[in-house]
C-alpha cells in the first residue's frame, strides 16, 4: 500500500463490525509492519550467514576426501606402466567425484543464498526434492556425520508455493536442532505426507527431548539450551519468522528423555 509520501508499505490490517440496536458498525485497524519485516528479514538472512559458515567449515572433511580421490587416481594413471584400463577407470571416478562436488556446492550455494523481501513471487516446490537436498548437506557434513537420517518421501505431487531459499534454511535449522538434541549421534527421521489435505513435513529425532517449559521459549532470540559458545541461539527464532511469513504451521511434540517431532504443515491444499 502507498502512503501519503509515495513510499510502498506493508501493512497488517484487521477490521472487525458489530450491531448495535440493528445498526451494524465497521472497526478497521491498520498498522504499518513494513519496519519489523525488515527487521525480520535481516535477522534471517544474519542467520542463515551463520549457519552456512558452521556449514561449510564442517563440510571440508568432505570436499578434501573427494580431492584426495581424484588426486591419488590421476597420479596413477600418469605412470608409465598405466594401463588403458585403469585410465579408464581414473576418467569415471573424477567424474563422479566432480558431480559430488557440484552437487554439494550447489546446495551449499542454495543454502546461502541472501533473502529477499516477500514481495518476491513464490515458486511451485516439490516438497520431497526439497527435503532431499537439505538432507544430501547435512549427510556430507562431519559435524552430522554420527547421525543417521531417514528420509521417507512423500508421493511425488506434493507441491508447495514458497520461496526455496527460505524454505532450505527452515528445514535445515530444524534439522539442526533434532541433531543436537541427540547429541549429534542419533537418530533423524524425515517424512513428508498429506495430513487433511494439507503437506507435512516431520522431523523425529530420539535424543533428549524438551520439557513444556522449554517447548514455550524455544522461539525466543537468544534462548538456547547448549553451553556457551555453542550456537547463535537464533535458529528456531529465526526458522518461527519464516513460518509465520509463508502461513507454515509448525507443531511440537516432545517430552524428556522421549525425543521430539516437529512438524511443518503447510497452507496448501492438495
């Protein structure tokens, strides 16, 4: 909406009528959220520089392994008793290894990518390919390395409109929160389903699980569970914000010692 001065705002308005003596009456209410969204929209994108940065300092391991394989074959297949055979050979594992890398720094890529604001158009997602690309990072990553991820796919029409960027860093901040709950050597189960007609997407971990007293300051800035040192405290804020711009629902189940499910129910309809 445009103000008096010509500048374009959000604005979150509400108006509610009621009858007096047969009389009906109209109460509306705007209000100017163009600044919070702003305020939001910088915190997200602070933490998703954060997490990519924790991200690609674990994932090293993984891209040295995949250098060290091509290194070691090339080296052989110079040698001058090399047969046609293993040069062949050396030719088909660069080349896997090169797509595992441009695999790897495409989602890393995806990952980070800033955000924008939400007037940006949405975009038609398949929900199961998102989920997998978040899930193929984390199982490359040796901070996750100990932690086994099950991913049970959804059918293949489940379609939601959101902002992929966004999306990405939702999933993988829940992600990390099931991990370090088992202390990143347990046990993540992924699901996605239609539930009422509407997309899910379940994350069930087996570590420590949440009392009701922490289940209610979860999405508090700064509020964290880890010792010092250990994380921005932003992560569930930040993945709340995110839900509450793209109309996702996020549901939690968890008591102590019993693990925990978060689930992302989205707005469309299927």
């Amino acid at each position: 909406m445009m103000n008096k001065d010509g500048e374009i705002r959000t604005y979150d308005i509400s108006v509610c009528y009621y009858d007096i003596e047969g009389q009906t009456y109209y109460t509306g209410i705007a209000r100017d959220i163009t600044n919070k969204l702003l305020i939001s929209e910088k915190l997200i994108d602070a933490e998703r520089r954060a997490f990519l940065s924790v991200l690609a300092s674990s994932i090293g391991h993984e891209i040295n392994n995949s250098l060290t394989a091509i290194q070691g074959h090339i080296e052989i297949a110079k040698l001058p008793d090399a047969t046609e055979q293993i040069r062949q050979k050396t030719i088909q594992i660069t080349w896997s290894q090169l797509i595992k890398l441009k695999t790897l720094t495409n989602n890393l890529l995806q990952l980070g990518k800033p955000g924008e604001s939400l007037s940006k158009s949405l975009e038609s997602i398949n929900l199961n390919d998102s989920v997998e690309s978040v899930i193929d990072v984390f199982q490359k990553t040796s901070r996750l390395k100990d932690c086994r991820i099950y991913f049970k796919p959804g059918p293949a029409s489940v379609i939601v409109r959101s902002d992929q960027d966004q999306l990405s860093l939702l999933l993988s901040n829940i992600v990390l929160n099931s991990a370090d709950a088992t202390g990143n050597r347990g046990n993540i189960q992924i699901s996605v389903y239609i539930r009422n007609h509407h997309p899910v997407v379940s994350v069930l971990d087996d570590g420590v699980g949440m009392s009701k007293e922490v289940i209610q300051k979860i999405y508090q800035p700064y509020f964290t569970t880890k010792g010092i040192g250990k994380g921005t405290g932003l992560g569930m804020f930040v993945a709340k914000e995110i839900a509450d711009q793209r109309g996702i629902k996020i549901e939690i189940e968890s008591e102590p010692n019993l693990g925990t499910e978060f689930r992302l129910v989205f707005p469309d309809k299927v």
